[in-house]
C-alpha cells in the first residue's frame, strides 16, 4: 500500500513537472508568435518605404522629362525669335543703306540726269513748285511782319484818382495803341515791346516817388525816388526824377501804363512814358 503512494505521488510530481515545462513552452511560443508579428510589422514598413521610395523616383522622372521639354521649348522660341528679329533688322539694315545711296546719287547727279533716271519728272516739278510756294510764303510772312508798327511817345503826366498817370502830350503814336485819355497803351498786335518811364516831381515839399510800369496790373518795372535827411529834416523844395525800363512779350489787347502810389507827389509835369516795337510775332 505503501509503495503504490509512493509511486502516485512521484507520478503527480512528474506531472506537475511536465506540466510547467507545458507552461514555459507555451510561453516562449507565445513570445515566438510575438516576435513574428513584429517583424512581419517592419516588414510591412519596410515595403511601405520602398513603394513612397519608387513613387518618389517616378514623380522626379516626370519632373525630369517636364523640365526637358520646357528647356527644348524655350530654346525653339527663343531661337525663333532672334530668327525674326535678325531678319527684321537686315531687311531694316538694306532699306536704309538704299535709301542713302539713293540720296547719294540724286545728290551727285544733275536735276536733269536724276529726273530722267527717275521717269517721273511731274512729280519732281511738283516739289520744286513746293519749295517755290513755300519762299514765297516765307517772303509774305516777313513782308507782313515787317510792315507792323508800333511805337509811342507821351509827355505831361497827370496823376489820376486810380493811381494812374495819363500822359497828355502825345509826340508820337504809331497804330493810334496809346490812349491819352486814359494814359494806357493797348497792343495791337503780340511780340517784343520795350518800355520806358520817367516820373520827374517838382512840388514844393518833400519829393517822393514810388511808382511803375504795370501789365494788366501786374509790376514789371519799379521807380523810387525820396529825398535824403539833412540834419535829420529831409530836404524840401527840390526835384526829383526816376526812371524804370521793361522789356516784354505782348499779346493782342494787353494793357500797359504807369502805375503811382498815393504818396507819391503830383507836381508831375515834366514826366514822359515811351515804347516801341521790337520784334512782332510771326
């Protein structure tokens, strides 16, 4: 009886021995199947990376034949076009270089030999009649230019409430331009007019200027004149003069007089204002 325990009990040993070895190679199986599954993963990857890898070289092989065919196209239109700009120019080049000879020639040859060379001697007539009428509207131009006169000459000034002076002594009034009335020149026609004025006061007190030549009320000459001080009183019945010249582009029906202040004195008698054309606009 003994000896059958004995022998159940090393059988249970053995067994719970078999058992754990059981145990441990389920484990390392089930470590086994683990460590398939992870390299079958990287596998997986790794054929991932291969495919990105050939879908990359495809894509710079397009880009490839794409930057090609660009590079053949631009060659071929840029060669095009220097094709036609060089032809341009020769074609340019050649009409010019007739054209010069051309001109050479005619320059060289006699009107008679030219206009017999070129066939068609009306229309040579007809250029020189254009030049011929073309003199002789030159000509007439400065015919008519100079026949237009111009000039004035005034004396006896009189200062008026507006503050111009009327010059009432006319010596000279060429085209009838200056206004004794009024003291104002009109322009009769444009061009270059010179101006001069000279105001000489007279009075019994202080002399004192201050005027000018105006143009449709703008200044274009200025006259000052006042006495100095003697030991600090200024001098007194005396005379004075001052004179101011312009030169000035008119246009028909501008305007031009002298133009004084309200100081200055009215003793004015022997003042005079002038102009005269100088050149009239063709």
């Amino acid at each position: 009886m003994d000896d059958v325990l004995l022998k159940n009990r090393l059988l249970r040993i053995k067994l719970e021995e078999a058992v754990t070895k059981m145990d441990n190679q389920t484990d390392r199986i089930t470590n086994l199947e683990e460590s398939v599954k992870k390299i079958e993963n990287q596998a997986k990857r790794g054929t991932c990376i291969e495919n990105a890898i050939q879908n990359l070289n495809n894509l710079m092989d397009k880009l490839e034949k794409i930057i090609k065919q660009t590079e053949e196209t631009v060659s071929f239109t840029l060669k095009e076009y220097f094709n036609d700009m060089n032809k341009t120019f020769s074609y340019l080049k050649q009409e010019i270089k007739t054209c010069v000879d051309k001109n050479e020639r005619n320059l060289e040859k006699p009107p008679e030999a030219t206009d017999k060379e070129s066939g068609n001697p009306i229309e040579s007539l007809n250029e020189a009649n254009d030049v011929i009428q073309k003199l002789k509207t030159r000509i007439v131009k400065v015919g008519t230019r100079q026949g237009k006169r111009a000039a004035f000459l005034a004396r006896r000034a009189e200062k008026r409430s507006n503050g111009k002076l009327r010059f009432t002594k006319v010596h000279l009034n060429k085209r009838s331009a200056y206004d004794n009335t009024s003291g104002v020149f009109t322009c009769p026609f444009p061009g270059l007019y010179s101006f001069t004025a000279t105001v000489i006061e007279m009075g019994d007190d202080v002399n004192h200027i201050a005027c000018g030549i105006r143009k449709n009320r703008i200044v274009s000459a200025y006259m000052y004149f006042i006495t100095t001080r003697i030991n600090g009183a200024r001098a007194i019945d005396g005379s004075a003069s001052a004179t101011a010249a312009a030169t000035m582009h008119l246009v028909k029906g501008d305007r031009v007089f002298v133009y004084c202040i309200k100081s200055t004195d009215t003793s004015l008698f022997t003042s005079s204002f002038s102009s005269c054309l100088v050149s009239a606009n063709p």
